[in-house]
C-alpha cells in the first residue's frame, strides 16, 4: 500500500529494468503505474506488489494520455521494436499536457546521429525530442547489460559456452537490477539530473575471455567464450524468428561493440545510488538458476558458422 502521495508512471513495467524499479519504488511506499504491453504473469506478480498495472500501447496516445493522470514523473522505455519516435513523442505531449515533472528516457550508449543501427539512431532523435519538452529529462545509456551473459549461455553440458559475435571487443557489464536503482533515484530526486546523458557502466571493464572465467568461477564450471561472426549470429537470429529490425540492431551493434562503443567505465552508479554495482561473479551467482537452459535468448551455435 502506498504511504506517500507521490505516483510514478513505469512504461515497460513487465521487462528487466521496468519491474525492478516498479519494486524498487513500491518498498519506497511510492504508487506506482506500472504500463505494460500485455496482461501475463508478469504483470500480475507487479499488481500482486501494489502496482496498478495498466495495459496499453505506448504508439496510441489515448493510452498514454489515460496513464499520466496523477503522475509526478516518468519512466520511459521502449522496446527494440518499430514505433520509438512515434511513442517518444506521445509520452512527450501526454507529459506535457499531465504537467510530468521529468522524465527518465532509457536509451544507450551507441545512440548517435550516425548510428548505423536504426534502433540506435532513432534513440538519439528521441533524447532530442524529449530535451525539447517542458519537463526535466534524464537519459540513461548502458552498456551492454550483464544479461547478454545469458542471452549469450549454451549450457547443457561442460563447457558451457558464451557464443556471442563481440569478437576482442570490451565493456563493463551492468545489471538491469543496478540499473533500476539509478532509475528510481533519479524518478524520485529529478533536479540534479536535468537535461543529463548518464552512460551506466559496470564496475570492471572486460574481454569476453574474462566475463567467461568470471562465469567459470561464480558457477563451479569450465565456462569458455566462442566468438561467432556477425554474419553468422544474424543469421542464427533471423533462423530462430527474430525480426528484422532486431537482428538488424544487434548486427550493427555488434561492430560497433568490437570498435570500442561499448568500452568504458565509470562510477556513476555508486554516486547515484550510493552503492556500488555488482560484478559478473556477483551477477551470476545471484542469478544461478538461470542458467540451467540449453540456449539462451540470442544464442547462436558456433557450430552454425
């Protein structure tokens, strides 16, 4: 039950960062809207937490509009699907009209104008028309999120195997859970971070050799990395269903992770939320169960090349 008046909308609520932050902001004693696709399981294990879960489409803005009454500020995130700018700026106008008092866009960090990704690109038209609102705005971009590490996984056996196509490339994973936290701090203490671009990093920037044998060490396992060409895993991908507008992303996301987009660190998190993120063995061990799969989510069988 909430015990302030303060209400946040989460769109996105049913996915990695949305759920953690509705949580996140319900233990606070915040209500919380938490705008989802679809009704499932996972939206009734939110309403089953307090949430008042609504279903709708972020590309109508009847939806949207209908979602805003009553909301202090927002979370936005859009999935790797067509229809972003259209829903960047209806959740712009329905903030707007709602009088939101900011914002907080998940983008990432290859977001630029020259992006070949169309994904990407069109993140960084949205960051613009967001800024252009009268509401404060946070632009969050991670890195690639400690996730791929079991998007990446073929277990069922030893080794278990991350074939991914990042090649020598390096990053520093994050976990949707950290992520979160700078979401609702930010959601909740907006001010400082108006009109920021935060790129959200781990704590330990690695190879995939060595996100491997951390892997290696949190699971008890031999854990080895099997790099797959972009081709290949684009290939995989269409094979498997995945639509074109995601394996066209993740292909060029992919070079742009083995030409160093991707790298980096910094310390943004713990100044933020005044905790440090986890590392990949902190990430795996917590999440153990998950990997007691064949294949994971964007595994590509390096005996497809």
């Amino acid at each position: 039950m909430s015990t302030s008046d303060r209400r946040f909308l989460i769109t996105g609520a049913a996915g990695k960062t949305g759920a953690a932050t509705t949580r996140l902001l319900l233990e606070q004693g915040h209500a919380v809207t938490a705008f989802v696709y679809r009704e499932d399981e996972r939206s009734h294990a939110l309403a089953r937490a307090g949430a008042d879960v609504v279903a709708g489409d972020l590309r109508d803005f009847r939806d949207v509009s209908a979602a805003m009454v009553g909301v202090e500020s927002v979370y936005f995130c859009y999935p790797v699907e067509p229809g972003l700018i259209e829903s960047t700026v209806n959740v712009a106008q329905a903030a707007a009209e709602a009088g939101v008092d900011a914002v907080v866009d998940m983008s990432q960090v290859s977001a630029r104008r020259d992006a070949k990704s169309n994904a990407a690109r069109q993140h960084w038209i949205a960051e613009r028309l967001l800024d252009r609102g009268p509401f404060r705005t946070t632009h969050l971009r991670p890195t690639f999120f400690a996730e791929w590490i079991n998007w990446g996984w073929l277990g069922g056996g030893e080794p278990g195997v991350l074939a991914l196509p990042f090649g020598a490339g390096r990053h520093a994973p994050i976990a949707g859970d950290d992520q979160a936290r700078v979401i609702a701090a930010v959601l909740t203490h907006p001010a400082p971070h108006d009109r920021q671009i935060y790129p959200l990093y781990g704590p330990v920037e690695m190879n995939h050799d060595e996100i491997a044998a951390a892997m290696s060490r949190a699971l008890g396992i031999a854990v080895r990395y099997e790099p797959i060409s972009v081709e290949t895993f684009q290939a995989g991908l269409l094979a498997r269903g995945v639509s074109q507008h995601l394996v066209q992303h993740l292909g060029n996301v992919a070079v742009d992770y083995r030409n160093g987009i991707f790298a980096g660190t910094n310390n943004l998190v713990e100044v933020i939320t005044a905790q440090p993120p986890m590392t990949v063995e902190d990430y795996v061990a917590a999440n153990r169960e998950t990997f007691d799969v064949e294949a994971g989510r964007f595994a590509v069988a390096p005996a497809a090349a």
